[in-house]
C-alpha cells in the first residue's frame, strides 16, 4: 500500500508537469527575475524578451522559465509562458495567480502559492524592466500588489526558518 496521499492534480497540470513548454533559459533575455527561495525549492525563474513596438508599446516576444518547484509550480510557470507571449506588458502585468489556476484547471488550495509565485516572478520581471529604462508607465503601481506582497512575505518566512536552521546546526 502506498503511503503517499494523492494530490487533486487535474489532467492540464499533470501533462504540463510532465511536458513543460518554454522550460530553460532564454539566453537573449531583457530581463530575469526571480520569486520564492532556493533554500527550500519553491521558486521560479523567468526570462522575458520584450521588445518596444512602433507603437511605444513593450510586447512580450518570449517568454521561458527554470523551476524548482512542485508539479503545480511547474505547470503555472508554464502555463504563464504561453499566456504572455505577444502581451504587452500592461496587459501581461493584469495576470492573476486565479487566472493562471483558472487555465489549468484549478489548483488545489495548498498549491495556490505555487501560481503566486508565477504571478509574482512575472510582476518582479516587469518591474526590472521599467527600473532598467529608468521609467515608470501610469498603469504600473507604485506600491507592491498583493501577489507581490505574498512573494515576498513568503521568502522572509522561509529565510528566516533556514536562518533558525543554521543557528540550531552551529550549537
Ligand atoms: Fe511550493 Fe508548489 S512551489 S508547493
């Protein structure tokens, strides 16, 4: 019998588990940015090329990840890939964590985090965008959004586990 407890995958994230699409790094990146901690694995990493239109608008022309995460954080980092190509960038900051578990099918409750995090690499790599151009476009906040916020309550939580971790080896 097994003792593992089955977790309520749907069928588009166990087959984007199991075929990523946009999955390495995009060498001709704009920007790279990352959400979650590498000390415990739950992070995603994503490469965005953009490139400004005649238009003045900064469109998405491709997007990859590296994941060390969890089926569902592999699966979301995928799914938001293939979501904001050919975005502009306004229109790829509008993403939700919801959306992204909405075009998989739905995540289970504990694995939302895993979506956040996606959400929450996208809007840090958005933001490096602008901070590089030494701009900042009426439609993006000023102050940190929700997701935003999570990512980074997120990753103080876990550095500050790991740092109670190191303490407790030393003794
Ligand atoms: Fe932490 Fe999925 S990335 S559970």
């Amino acid at each position: 019998m097994s003792t593992r407890i089955p977790l309520p995958y749907g069928p588009r994230v166990l087959e984007l588990f199991r075929n990523p699409k946009n999955m390495g790094p995009l060498s001709n990146a704009t920007v790279v940015e990352s959400a979650g901690s590498p000390a415990c694995g739950d992070m995603i990493r994503l490469y965005l090329r953009i490139e400004r239109d005649e238009r003045g608008e900064d469109v998405i022309r491709e997007a990859t990840f590296e994941s060390y995460g969890c089926a569902a954080n592999i699966a979301a980092a995928s799914i938001l890939t293939e979501m904001v190509r050919g975005k502009t960038l306004k229109e790829a900051w509008a993403i939700s964590w919801k959306q992204i578990s909405d075009e998989l099918g739905g995540l289970p409750p504990i694995k939302f985090h895993c979506s956040i995090l996606a959400v929450g690499a996208l809007k840090r790599a958005i933001r490096a965008y602008y901070k590089k151009l030494g701009e900042h476009p009426e439609w993006l906040p000023k102050d940190l959004v929700q997701e935003e916020k999570l990512v980074l309550e997120e990753e103080e939580m876990i550095e500050r586990y790991y740092k109670a971790m190191r303490e407790l080896l030393r003794r």
